[in-house]
C-alpha cells in the first residue's frame, strides 16, 4: 500500500507511521492506532508523543520499505 497522508488516518486500525526527526524521515518499527486525543502503540495501549507525516496500513513487523524517504530526499509530496 501506498503512503497516505496524515490527515486520512483511519482511527482504530493497526497502521505504520512515517515521521520525520532528528534523524530524518523513517517509519517507526511497530504498529500504532489512532484515537482522538494522539496516538498509542497497538501492542500496548500506550499513548506516545509523535507527529507523523503519513501513514499506510500495518502489514507485518519489518515492513522495512522506506521508499517514502527518496521521496523527501527529493523534496517531493508523498
């Protein structure tokens, strides 16, 4: 699945986040879900402080395509 962006985040399903920090653009490494006041690690409820940029549907635990990087790295819209 194509990244998505942010603002069309389904709420209550297991989604891959791409954000973009100090270390530059990359998808975090387990998945999150969506609820109104942020958003929670699946596994464990826990609420996290993060600010993605996109988002694409959770499909196993190494989803490890970054292709949304060269993208940034190009300076063009996902």
């Amino acid at each position: 699945m194509n990244w998505q962006p942010i603002a069309f985040a389904p709420f209550a399903r297991d989604l891959e986040l791409a954000v973009i920090d100090a270390e530059g653009p990359h998808a975090l490494v387990f998945p999150c879900r969506r609820i109104l006041r942020g958003w929670i690690k699946s596994e464990t409820d826990e609420q996290i402080d993060v600010h993605p940029t996109h988002w694409r549907e959770w499909t196993h635990p190494a989803s490890a395509d970054l292709s949304f990087v060269s993208t940034f790295e190009r300076g063009s819209k996902l």
